[in-house]
C-alpha cells in the first residue's frame, strides 16, 4: 500500500498520469482509508478549479498560475 507522501507525491507530480494499474489501484485504496490524502486531493482539485477560472480570461494570470503550478510540482 501506498504511504501518505507517495500519495501526495502522485497527485501533485505528472506522476499519476504514467502510473501503472498496480499504482492506481493502491491509490484509491490508500484514499479509501485515509480521509487526511483524500482532503488533500479536494483541496488540489478546488484550487486547479480555481486557478483555471481565474486564468481563463486574462493571459498575464494564465501565465502566473503556470509559474506557480511549476513550482508546487518541483516541491513534490
């Protein structure tokens, strides 16, 4: 089973989108199990929603919710 760091560390990273079946299904079982990971991934899901509104109508935060998205997945 997947630890808490490996989980954060999927969900932030490009990680996930390579993950194999094996992975992916730890993943929603760790996520079954722990409600911290699965708040941790509503909040990353609330704030990419976010990030996306805001960045659709003006290129200057378009540009600033990449440098900014960049530096949270280099964190991971």
């Amino acid at each position: 089973m997947l630890s808490c760091r490996e989980v954060t560390q999927l969900v932030a990273g490009e990680r996930l989108a390579r993950a194999g079946l094996g992975t992916r299904l730890s993943l929603r079982l760790h996520l079954l199990m722990c409600q911290h990971c699965r708040k941790y991934v509503d909040q990353l899901r609330q704030i990419g929603r976010a990030a996306r509104q805001l960045a659709d109508g003006d290129p200057k935060v378009a540009a600033a919710v990449r440098r900014v998205t960049e530096r949270i997945r280099n964190l991971a």
